[in-house]
C-alpha cells in the first residue's frame, strides 16, 4: 500500500517538497539510495557530507511515502515498552535500545 491512497492526511503531507524531476539521461554516482523518506535523505546526506557523489530515486514524491505519515518512527520508546524490553534483553540491553535511538534522532 502506499501511503498515498490513505484516506488520513498528516500536516506534513501539504508542505513536502515538491516532485522531483525525472532522471533523463545517464549519470554516474558514487551510491544510489533507493527511497527518499526520511531514512533515504538522511543516509544521501551523510554520504554527501563525506564527499560521495548521491543519486536518490524514489518511485514518488519526495518523503511522500511512511515519512510523510510517521516521521520514520523518531522516538527513543520501544513499541513493546522498557519492562518487555528489559525482561528480553536485560537493563544494559535497554538503555543501548535507548541511547541508539535517542542517538539517531538528535542526528537527524
């Protein structure tokens, strides 16, 4: 399904980034990040940062898939909460679970 042809709008959806033009010739590039969601942009744009030449394709508009629906998912919670979470991985596993994300979300 794509997020598209759900009937819910996020606030998100009517201030994305406008469609991208269509690649029209062969390029060369470093990397090819196949999705522009949040994962996809944020991936190019460490690449970038590191000197890589980035291609990104999508197959529809930019961050207009999950992203524009879940923001990816940001959050330092765990979906199956910290008592599971302990219980399954130990306190050591946990607060790893929570530092990671906590982590990604301040580099995003």
């Amino acid at each position: 399904m794509n997020a598209s042809d759900e009937r819910t709008r996020s606030l998100w959806m009517d201030v994305l980034v406008a469609d991208a033009p269509q690649l029209q010739k062969n390029i060369t590039a470093d990397t090819v990040v196949v999705g522009s969601g949040i994962a996809g942009l944020s991936v190019a744009y460490e690449l970038a940062l590191r000197g890589q030449k980035v291609v990104v394709i999508d197959r529809g508009r930019i961050a207009g898939g999950m992203t524009s629906r879940t923001t990816a998912h940001l959050t330092s919670q765990s979906d199956d909460g910290f008592e599971t979470l302990i219980r399954v991985r130990g306190l050591e596993g946990a607060k790893s679970f929570y530092e990671s994300h906590s982590a990604a979300i301040d580099r995003i």
